[in-house]
C-alpha cells in the first residue's frame, strides 16, 4: 500500500465555527467546501482536517451519522509551547488544560473549539524523549 494523502474527518453540529477556529488559531486553509462539508489544510500538518455537519445524509456508515466528534483529541507538535500558548491566549482562545508534563516527556495544553472538539498542543522534552 502507498499512502498518498491523510485526512481526520470529524463530525461537528456546526461546521462553519469549527472551521473558523482552525483557520484563524491555527493557519489552516480552506481547500473545498459544501452543504454540511469543508475540507482545510495546512502544508506542514500532513493531513487535511475535514468537518462534516452531524446527521449528514451522504455520511456513511449509515449507523454513524449521528454521533459526534467525541473522546478524541486533535495533536499538533510544536517547537514553542510557550510562545504557542501566549499567542493563544492573547487570541482569547479558553485554555481548557494548562501546561502539563507526562512522565513519558510529552509537555501540552489543550484547547476547545465551539463544537467541543479538543485540540492538544505538545512539545516533547527531548531529554526524555530522543
């Protein structure tokens, strides 16, 4: 198998304002949207992020249209955690966990977006973590 592209596709009641937080908390674009749909990316995510309206008639499996993003978090790394998380405070972005450490070397905050989905910003300790 070759993979060629990635994509975490998350059902949310309101797709516009999930979109919107990604967009402008954290530089994704806008590559395709429709009813109920928007597909966004970011070149050095390396994966598209795609919202897709609760109930959507075209989801499938059938059985799933109805659930939604739940008990899952969206992670991104980064270099800065600090300068991440004062940029996004001063975006008034709520910070839903402040800066913690695992024991396994992973330092995070999370945020939320308006539909509840969470987001997990780490930066690994690489003394911990080679």
């Amino acid at each position: 198998m070759q993979i060629t592209a990635s994509a975490i596709s998350l059902n949310v009641d309101d797709v516009t304002a999930a979109a919107t937080f990604v967009k402008q908390h954290f530089g994704f674009s806008e590559d395709m949207s429709a009813d109920g749909f928007v597909s966004l990316s970011r070149q050095d995510a390396g994966f598209n992020l795609i919202f897709l309206r609760t109930g959507l008639e075209s989801f499938k499996p059938t059985h799933m249209r109805g659930h939604r993003a739940d008990g899952l978090l969206i992670v991104f790394v980064v270099d800065d955690i600090e300068g991440e998380y004062t940029r996004l405070h001063a975006e008034g972005v709520p910070i839903t966990t402040q800066i913690e450490i695992e024991p396994w070397g992973e330092r995070y905050f999370q945020v939320t977006d308006p539909n509840g989905v969470v987001i997990q910003i780490v930066q690994w300790l690489s003394e911990l973590n080679p």
